[in-house]
C-alpha cells in the first residue's frame, strides 16, 4: 500500500528500520527519531515506534535461541554418542554439530538485518511497512489510523516507550543509552517516562557496575592464583612453604566457584525483572524494581515538593 509522504518523512522511517545494522545500539536511532518527529509526523512516528520494538525484542529472541541451541546440544550430543558403535569417534561429534550451530546463529542474523532492511526500502519508496506479528499488534495497540486527522494516543505511546526503555536490559552495557535518551528528551513532557526510564538506566547501569566489579575481584584472584602456581612451583621442598601455596589455591578456587554460582543465580534474575518491568509497562501498569523503584520514586517526589517559606 502506498502512503502520501514527503521524502524527508521517507527517509527518516527507513532510517529507524536501517538502523538494524548498528547491532546494540540500533534501538537507541528509532528513540531519537520518535522523539523528533512524534509531533511532526505520525507516519515516521509510528515506524520508529515499530523498530524500537523489533530491534529490542530481537536481542531477546536471540537469547532463547541460543538457550534452546544449548540445551538441544546438552541432549542430542550424549545421544548421538550412545549411538556410535566405536566409543572413539565421540570426541568428533562436537565437531559435527558445530556447523548446524554456527548455521542457526548467523542465520538467525541474516534473517533479523534482512527484515529491517525491507522495511527500509519499502519506506524509502513509499510504501507502508509492518513488522511480522509485532506490526499489526502493534498497530492494533496504537489504533493506529493512516487517517489525517488522527494523533497517535500518548498513554498509550509513552506506555510503549517505557516498555522499550526496560526490554533494553538485555543489551547490558549498551542497553542503558536507550533510557537515557528517552529520560532527556521527554523529562519534562511525560512524568510517567522520567520515571520509567530513569528507572530502567539505574537499574541497567547498577547491574553493569556491579558486575564490573565483580569481575575485577575475580581477575584479581584469578592473577593470584596464577601467581600462586609459579611461585609454588618454585619454592623449595620445605613442609611449610609447600603448604601455603596450596592453601591459596583452595581459596582462590573456592572464590572463583562462588563467583561463577552467583552469577548464574543472578543473571536471569535481572532478565526476568528487566522483561516483566517492560510487559507490566507496555500494559500500562506502574512499575517499581524492588528497593531501587520506590528509592527513585521518594527522591522525584522530594524534587517536586516546593519549598515552604519561614
């Protein structure tokens, strides 16, 4: 279906589609357009809203393909290896499986840029563009209408972009620039989105630091332990001197192992907070992080409160 539009308007939707190709901060390019054109064209505000959506919800669906490659690979490799009759051709059947692998991975690649990239072109020749699936939800959620005379709803536009603003967890680092965006270009028109996006960056942003951290506890003793072989190894036969190195490694194994646990405890916790913060927004619903929302919320409220004169 072709669609009435200037040419700037052309190119500013195939650029929030095209913006595909900037991998983790693709998501951050359609928030900047929305937020420039959301009052100057409903058209370029509509696509940027869809390719904010498909590129965040991208990341996520990588993350359960690649969960479901892992786990199909846990299964299907010790299958394939009861299957063999000489036990000795076991070690080749990683090997086997790497190509189907590396083929659902950068297929699964392919296959996301390549959507973006039509949406480009046919908005770039004039053309209307949906999304699979997300699109007609999409517009259905909008009640998007190609009418003149109709203005995208803003609650529940700003309920879309807060849902974004949390999706964009899955980025990690990358992911924070999103809210931030959103939090400086739409502080003072939307209280509901200075919330929620300065939620979403300070809980991504604490997330990442916190990580960082510990990580560099874990270099730290990780170095330790390195430094703990040589050193041992080089040390003279004596009963004492033998026993101290082998006391520290115990204790740097043993804070590597607790690291690694906590990690794979917390990481799809934060996933799952960060996923269920944006379906409870998208949905219109007020969300708080534990602690973290009502700190942010106590805090605005404070800012907002004038002053009483003496």
């Amino acid at each position: 279906m072709n669609v009435a539009t200037s040419s700037d308007e052309k190119i500013m939707a195939a650029l929030a589609h095209g913006s595909v190709f900037l991998m983790f901060l693709g998501p951050v390019v359609p928030v900047i357009i929305w937020a420039s054109q959301r009052k100057k064209s409903k058209y370029v505000s509509f696509h940027a809203l869809q390719a904010m959506g498909y590129q965040a919800l991208s990341f996520w669906l990588w993350i359960a393909v690649g969960i479901l490659v892992a786990l199909l690979s846990l299964f299907l490799i010790p299958l394939a290896g009861s299957l063999l009759k000489d036990p000795r051709d076991a070690a080749t059947i990683p090997f086997l499986f790497q190509g189907p692998i590396f083929l659902a991975i950068f297929g699964w690649m392919a296959l996301s840029f390549g959507i973006g990239i039509v949406g480009a072109v046919l908005c770039l020749t004039g053309r209307d563009f949906r999304y699979p699936i997300l699109g007609k939800w999409l517009e259905r959620y909008l009640s998007y209408d190609a009418n003149p005379e109709f203005q995208i709803p803003e609650e529940r536009e700003d309920s879309w972009v807060a849902g974004i603003c949390h999706a964009t967890a899955i980025l990690q680092l990358w992911g924070v620039v999103t809210p931030l965006v959103v939090w400086f270009s739409q502080r003072e028109r939307s209280s509901r989105l200075r919330f929620e996006s300065l939620q979403a960056f300070v809980y991504q942003a604490v997330a990442f630091a916190v990580y960082m951290l510990g990580m560099a506890v874990y270099m730290v003793f990780f170095l330790g332990m390195f430094l703990t072989l040589i050193l041992g190894g080089s040390m003279s036969e004596g009963r004492d001197l033998q026993s101290a190195p082998g006391l520290l490694m115990v204790l740097f194994f043993g804070v590597m192992i607790v690291f690694w646990l906590v990690i794979t405890v917390l990481m799809p916790i934060y996933y799952l907070l960060a996923g269920y913060a944006s379906l409870r927004a998208i949905r219109g619903h007020h969300f708080r992080y534990p602690l973290l929302g009502r700190l942010l919320e106590k805090r605005m409220e404070l800012r907002q409160t004038p002053e009483v004169s003496s």
